[in-house]
C-alpha cells in the first residue's frame, strides 16, 4: 500500500527515547484522525509536535478530549477540523505482528502467534475484536464529547483503547474502548452499611 505524499512512518520517526537500550515512542501522545492523509496523526504530548503517522495506535490510561471551539466552528462554518482527539500512554503504534520469534536449541526460529489466514482475525493478532472492547465514535452536529455507538453514553477516559484508520486489519470500527468499570452508587454502599448496622444490633 503506498502512503500518502508527507506520511512520516513509525520507522522514520524521531528522536526517540532510548529505554534499556531500546528505541520506545514518547511517553504519552495525543492521536486524532488527519483529514488531508486520511491516516492517524500521533503527537507528542509533551512538546506538541508530529511523532509520527499510523494506521493503527493503542493508548493505555487514554482520555477523550473535545475542544468546545473547535466544535462550535464546525458547527457554524460546516467544514471538518481537527478539535477532538485522545490522549494516553503509547503502548503500541502499527498493527500486531503475527510472527514472533523464539530460541530453539541455540537458533533463533520464527513462529506465527496464530493461525487465521486472509481476511479472518482473531485476538491475538487484532486483539481489539476480543469481546471486552466496545465501539467508540464522535460526531460534532450530534455531540459533544465521544460517545459509545450503541449506547449513546459518553466517554471521558478507559484504560485501553485502540484507535485505527480504515486500512487497518480487522473489525469495521475507528475506535475501540474498554468501558470503565461501574462505581456503586453512593445509596447503594448507604443501605448496605445501614443493613450492617441492623444485623449487628440483633447480634
């Protein structure tokens, strides 16, 4: 597939840090879709600058930002922008290699981490099909932060989410989440500490 005329890759991206020896991406990074490549634009948290473009990014401890400004432009001007993006740890940037590689009797032999061919994934290699992620979207005219496309419920922050353009492996989605986990409310952790306090008065 041949990238768009700018599309700075993984592979050519910089500085990087070295951590152990080993080159790693900025810490945390800021992605968003980018309307002229049609890619995803990932920036350095930090300075604000290009990291680098990708097809397929996943944040940990991610955050869903929409700037207010932004969508009130949109809205009034009717032309696309970029003002919603996520923010969180780079854990990973491209899509997930199948084949890995291991020591067999001194020699470094390569394996594949799965077995599905052609046009079938599974969660090794697209871990964001497994059942745990749910479907993310955002549309400046209907809202105004990033909401479940089922649920309609928005979004603010979870601790994994993928985030990919339509050229990446896999299901048909842009964005994948994993929903925070629900807090109890307030009345419930009430009646249960009066329902304690009953049983220990008849003890």
């Amino acid at each position: 597939m041949s990238e768009p005329k700018g599309f700075v890759s993984w592979a050519d991206a910089g500085p990087r840090k070295v951590v152990d020896g080993v080159e790693v991406a900025p810490d945390r990074v800021k992605v968003y879709y980018n309307l002229q490549k049609h890619c995803l634009s990932v920036i350095d948290a930090e300075t604000g600058l290009l990291y680098c473009h990708a097809h397929r990014v996943e944040l940990h401890d991610a955050k869903f930002r929409v700037q207010l400004a932004g969508r009130n432009r949109v809205i009034k001007e009717k032309r696309k922008n970029v003002h919603a993006y996520i923010v969180g740890k780079c854990h990973d940037i491209g899509e997930v290699p199948k084949e890995r590689y291991h020591l067999v009797r001194g020699k470094v032999e390569s394996y594949d981490i799965c077995q599905c061919e052609g046009t079938m994934w599974c969660e090794e290699c697209v871990p964001e099909s497994a059942e745990q992620f749910r479907h993310a979207t955002y549309n400046p005219y209907k809202y105004d932060t990033f909401v479940d496309d089922m649920s309609g419920e928005s979004l603010f922050k979870s601790e994994r989410v993928v985030v990919r353009d339509k050229t990446a492996v896999g299901p048909h989605y842009n964005i994948f989440y994993i929903p925070e986990p629900k807090l109890e409310s307030g009345r419930g952790k009430k009646s249960r500490k009066f329902e304690n306090a009953k049983i220990l008065e008849l003890t």
